[in-house]
C-alpha cells in the first residue's frame, strides 16, 4: 500500500499515518507519561534503598561509639594497673 506521498506504509506505522494529528499527539503524551511512571517507579526504589542504607550507617555509627567508649575504658582499666 502506498500513501500520498507514494512511498509504502504497513502495519503500524500505516495505523498511525491515518489517525488525526491530536490522536498522534495524545498518543505521544501516552508514551512520555508511560515513561516518567516508569522513571518515577525506579527513583522511588532507589530512595527507599538509600534510606534503608542510612538507617543501617545510622545504627552502624552508634555502634562505632559504643566500641570507641568502651575501648577507652578499657584502656582507662589498664592504665590503673599499670601504675
């Protein structure tokens, strides 16, 4: 089948030929908006990692100070018995 300009057109691309030229648009803000749910899907993933990541340092950095604090005293302890 060929179009008006005489070049041949089939499948899909014919059944976009034909439609109006707002059905061509509504269809191309279909597909940006399929990819910025797409996209929004994947930064939201990637958030919740980096927080769950965070809260791991979090605890991670508590416990650091825990073993520095008791590392100090343990120095203290022998400093004491040492003299």
């Amino acid at each position: 089948m060929t179009n008006e300009t005489g070049t041949a057109t089939t499948g899909r691309r014919r059944w976009l030929a034909d439609r109006r030229v707002g059905t061509k648009i509504m269809v191309a803000v279909g597909v940006v908006t399929l990819f910025g749910m797409g996209d929004g899907l994947f930064a939201m993933d990637d958030y919740l990692l980096a927080s769950s990541t965070a809260e791991g340092a979090t605890e991670t950095s508590q416990t650091a100070a825990q073993l520095a604090d008791t590392a100090a005293e343990l120095q203290a302890t022998v400093a004491a018995y040492q003299v």
